[in-house]
C-alpha cells in the first residue's frame, strides 16, 4: 500500500523579550530615526514581535518547538530518524543547525533517562521565509519513499542579529521565533490526514530585492551582513506567486478554494494576506494571522501560525489547511494538509 505522511503533533516558542511597536520606535527615535505605531500598524499589521537575548540561538528556540511538537505527537526524541530544521540564521556557518538541535535533542531526552535521537538524518534547508514549504516538501518525500519513518520539520529564526537598526524601512517588520511540526510515514487511508500535495518553486533573478550580500572570507565579514529589501518589489511579486502556488497545489489535489478550511500564509505583511485571500476568494476568517503578535519570523511563521491555531481550536483533526511562503531567492510554493 501507498505511504503518505501526516502532521501528528505541532509546537512552537518565542524568545522572552517582547518589542512592541512603541518600544521599537523609542529606540528608533534615539537613533534619530522618524517612525511610530500608526505608520508600521497602517504599513503591515505588526503591533508586536520577540527579540533573542544574547546567548540565545536558533537551535534552542527550535529545540523547545521540537519538545512542544514531541509532547503533541506523543513521541520521544528517540521515535525521530530525520530532522529538516528551516533557517536563515543559522548557530553556525556549519555544521547545520538541524545536527546541532538532534544533540540538543538527545541531552534533553538523556536527562529525563531516556534514549536520544542520534544516528538519524538531519540537515538544514535554505529558503528563506519560504523554507518550512521546503522543509515539508523534503520530508514529505523522504517519508513517502520509506527512506525515514518519522521526522521533526522545523522553522526557526533569530532574524533579529540581521537586522539594520539605522534602516526604519526593514527593522520594524520582523522578529525571531520557532515553530515545528511531527511528520510520520502512514499508509494511504481514504480521506485520513495527510500532505495532499506540495508546490515549490525558485527564480534566482530576483537575489537582489531581499538579501544579506555578506560572505565570510579569510576570518572576516566580506560585504554588508544586513538585511537589505525592495519591500514594493517583494510585495509586487509576492502577491502574484501566492495566488499561483495556491492554485497550483489545490489542482495537484484535485481540489477548489471552498474545500479550504484555513489558509495559514507567511507572515509577512497583513496586506500582503488579505490581498491573496481576496484573490482565491477566501474570507479573512479563514486565514490564520499572527503577524500582528510576531511580526515576520522568516520560516518560522508558517508552524509558529499553525501552532498557534492548532492550540487555540481553531485548526482541527479532519480539516483542510494550506500553507503557503514567499521570500528571499526569490522563493515560493505551497503544501495543502488534512490535519
Ligand atoms: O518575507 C518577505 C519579506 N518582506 C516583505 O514581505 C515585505 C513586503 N513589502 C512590504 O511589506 C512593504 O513594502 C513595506 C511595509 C516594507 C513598506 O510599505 P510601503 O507601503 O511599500 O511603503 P513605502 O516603502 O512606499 O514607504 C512609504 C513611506 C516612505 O516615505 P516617503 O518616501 O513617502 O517620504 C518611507 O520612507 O514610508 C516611509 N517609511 C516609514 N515611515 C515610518 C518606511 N519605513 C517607515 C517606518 N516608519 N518604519
């Protein structure tokens, strides 16, 4: 029989502090900087996101949406063979920060007496704020194939350490964060949970209107390690590759737009939301926001959203839910669920 692969658990976490819009702009203003609640709610829809503190990293915030998702499944670190961690912001240049959060992983596991989680697959995926899409698309396949049996797909970010403070335009609209989901390998079952289809796409053309230019080279920084972002040319685009992905991902499963339950977009910009709910005719009380509370966590908003909607009620067993990202490569694409 076929092998699907279905969400059985998800989870998230958010650093301690919390930056709302008038804190932030207090800190612009002692930067000299002209900005203020009105102009970011008006321009976005943001009142609110978290910033890491010093010794914070990417893999522990992923390491308690892992825990959170673990409990949700009912699983144990040791129940997992692969982990795809989503991440601009990686702990390190390498080893991938997925290496790193199954060690974390296996210490926590250890010191409640249990087994780890080593000896599975893990590795990063690179796609910016479209990288959980990615992530789960990887996964969907590697459980579909039998080449792993259950996986932790996680988004986690501390876009925070990219963020120019002397740029108004960029630093108001995004914050760090973590969201993960369990994945397992089950066999087909009519109308039972499952990824029902996936979409991703890229067109590398575009590098240039969302990017940290930086590289290291010789023990240094080489060129701008800032983000730096056209937000009216990723707004232009973004707008019309979500409403392609999410045609495309419903045709690939035989469906329509009233057969979706919710639609859990990236975080990016509320317009940006409402602008593609518009288009696939879907009302705004079906689309799951967040972005008011956590700003743009970059691939971590998609699972950070879905945690959240999965936790409060609104997301429930049986429902259809599509998920869908955009961001920096320029990167796109879709995965349609039944939870
Ligand atoms: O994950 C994908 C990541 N990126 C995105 O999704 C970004 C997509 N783009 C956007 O969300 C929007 O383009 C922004 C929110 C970034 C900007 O909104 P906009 O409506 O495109 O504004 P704008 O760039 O046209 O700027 C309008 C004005 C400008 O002033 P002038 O030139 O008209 O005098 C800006 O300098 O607003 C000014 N401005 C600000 N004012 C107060 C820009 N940032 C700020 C700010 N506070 N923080």
């Amino acid at each position: 029989m076929a092998l699907v692969s279905r969400i059985t658990g998800t989870g998230s976490a958010l650093p301690a502090q919390r930056m709302p819009n008038a804190d932030l702009v207090a800190m612009l203003a002692q930067r000299g900087l002209d900005s203020s609640d009105d102009w970011i709610v008006d321009r976005t829809g943001i009142r609110n996101r978290y910033f890491v503190g010093p010794d914070e990293q990417t893999s522990d915030l992923a390491l308690r949406a892992c825990v959170a998702a673990l409990e949700a499944a009912s699983c144990k670190a040791s129940d997992i063979d692969l982990i795809i961690v989503a991440t601009s912001t990686p702990d390190m240049v390498f080893p991938s920060t997925a290496t790193i959060l199954q060690h974390k992983l296996t210490l926590a596991a250890q010191a409640k007496g249990e087994p780890g989680a080593a000896g599975g697959v893990a590795f990063d995926v690179q796609a910016v704020c479209s990288g959980f899409v990615y992530a789960l698309t990887v996964a969907d396949a590697l459980l579909r194939t039998g080449t792993a049996r259950r996986a932790l797909v996680v988004g986690a970010e501390v876009f925070s350490r990219l963020l120019d403070f002397n740029d108004r335009t960029t630093c108001v609209l995004f914050g760090d964060g973590a969201g993960a989901v369990v994945l397992e390998a089950c066999e087909h079952s009519g109308d039972g949970p499952a990824i029902l289809a996936t979409d991703i796409h890229a067109d590398g053309q575009y590098t240039g209107i969302l990017c940290v230019p930086g590289h290291v080279r010789g023990g240094q920084v080489v060129g701008d390690p800032l983000l730096r972002m056209d937000g009216q040319a990723v707004f232009k685009l973004a707008v019309g590759v979500l409403e392609s992905t999410a045609r495309a991902v419903l045709a690939k499963a035989a469906l329509t737009e009233s057969d979706v339950d919710w639609l859990v977009p990236h975080q990016a910009n509320i317009r940006i939301m409402q602008g593609t709910a518009r288009k696939l005719r879907l009302g705004m009380d079906k689309v799951v926001v967040t972005v008011d509370q956590h700003g743009n966590t970059s691939a971590a908003s998609i699972p950070l959203a879905l945690d959240c909607a999965v936790r409060d009620g609104r997301v429930r067993p049986g429902q259809v839910v599509l998920m869908e990202g955009v961001g920096g490569g320029f990167t796109w694409g879709s995965v349609l669920v039944r939870m």
